[in-house]
C-alpha cells in the first residue's frame, strides 16, 4: 500500500531536470505524490516516465509560453484529475555581467522566465484550483532578489519581481483556500552556481569562497531546498501564505 503526507496529491514542478528540481521531483515522489516534471529539455509534450523515478512524468513547457501552461494544466487534469500543488522552479541567470554592459535582451529574457514564468503559472494554478478550495504553489526565489548583485542585475530584478508575485498572488488566492510562498536558496551547488567560477578560480576555491558568506560555513544542498519546498507545500501547514523563506545557512541579511 502506498504512503506518505503527499499520498493522493498531484504535484507539477517546472525545471524538474535541474539540480534542485530534480531533487524537489523526487522528494515529492518519495512521499507519494503523483508529479509531472516540466521542463524545456523535454523532447516532447508526449508523457512518459522520467528515468529511475516510479510515479513521475515529464512534459515538455516553456514556461513564458501562456498557452504551453494551459495545455499543461488540462493535461494534469485529464490524466490525474486535478491540480494540488505548483512548483515554479524554472529559471535562467547568466552571469557576470556588468550592469553597464547588461544587454537588453538578455535582461528581457531572465524576466521571461523568472517572472513572467512565474506570473503565468500562479495565474493558471489558481484557475484551476480555486474551484476546489485548495492547493498549494510554492515558488523558487533566490537571495538575490533581497541581496543586489550588480553583475547580475537582470537575475536579482527578475527575482525580486518573482518575491512580489508571490505576495501579490498570495493575497488573491487566500480567498479560495489556496497558499503562495517563495523558498529562496541561496549558493547550491549546481550547474548554474558553477557558472559563476571566476576565470582564476579553482571549482573547490569558488566553493570555499561561496561558503564563506555563510554563518553555518556551508552550502545548502538541492534536498535542502526540496525540503522547504514540500514544508510549505504540506497541506498540514496551510495557515501559511505569503512568505518568504531563506535556505542559506543565514546569508541573507534582515530576511
């Protein structure tokens, strides 16, 4: 017989291939949850079972693509019945990158991601949820949107526009029993935290220089931010909306 808290529910995570979105796709699946993992990556929109991970299916979506989100939700609704729980975890940073020298288009394209990604798939969670009187969304933030990094301005504006649709939806969800939070990591180790390696940097002295903005002297893991993550998307906690939750080991100044 199957079990965990997430038994019965259906979970969509986007950018589920990365590094913390692999880890949030399998922490859910882990606890019982039906998911759809949704990434760009994907070959297709044909379902199929994500490779070692039991109860997980991967659909192709763009999430700055308001009609790829629609047919995703019909999709989830037609295959499982309903949607319980959204994960905005998609995003882009290029970084290093003088705010001087940001090129527009690059700038245009994190808020096509980060926030609009974000706006689109609040706005079609809480569509199809609300008729139900819950549900749960929980987005991907980061320390940056409250910590301005100059040379990656396009990435902290595009988050902090992020944080205050998180706020903003969480007001106009709360009527339908639904919830809005934001988990916001700080350094993981991941693809893109690598891609801010210094030219003269050693991978492990970028790590020690990245662990050292930390109280606890050390990175938080992908599973660390998976564990917020399935936290505020517990339906045993729904009293919580609206926040914001640094996972930084205590990087993040006056959060």
């Amino acid at each position: 017989m199957q079990s965990g808290r997430f038994y019965g529910l259906n979970v969509v995570v986007t950018g589920g291939r990365g590094g913390i979105g692999a880890a949030i796709v399998s922490s859910f699946a882990q606890e019982g949850a039906s998911v759809v993992s949704a990434d760009i990556s994907c070959e297709d929109e044909e379902p199929h079972n994500a490779s070692g991970s039991p109860g997980v299916i991967e659909r192709r979506l763009d999430v700055s693509d308001e009609t790829g989100w629609k047919h995703m939700f019909e999709f989830v609704e037609a295959r499982f019945g309903a949607l319980d729980v959204l994960v905005n975890n998609a995003g882009i940073y290029s970084p290093n990158i003088a705010f001087e020298d940001m090129p527009l288009d690059v700038w245009q394209r994190h808020f096509a991601i980060n926030s609009d990604g974000t706006f689109l798939g609040c706005k079609h969670a809480i569509l199809h949820m609300k008729e139900r009187g819950r549900g749960s969304i929980v987005n991907i933030g980061s320390g940056m949107s409250i910590t301005a990094n100059p040379n990656g301005a396009a990435y902290s504006a595009s988050k902090a526009a992020a944080l205050m649709t998180t706020r903003t939806a969480a007001r106009a969800a709360g009527r339908y029993g639904i919830t809005v939070n934001a988990v916001l990591p700080g350094a993981v180790q991941t693809t893109m935290l690598m891609g801010n390696l210094r030219d003269e940097e050693t991978e492990n002295d970028f790590l020690r220089r990245m662990e050292s903005f930390s109280p606890l002297g050390r990175l938080a893991s992908s599973l660390d931010i998976a564990r917020a993550v399935l936290f505020l998307a517990d339906p045993a906690n729904r009293a919580i909306s609206g926040i914001h939750l640094p996972v930084d080991g205590g990087n993040i100044p006056g959060a």
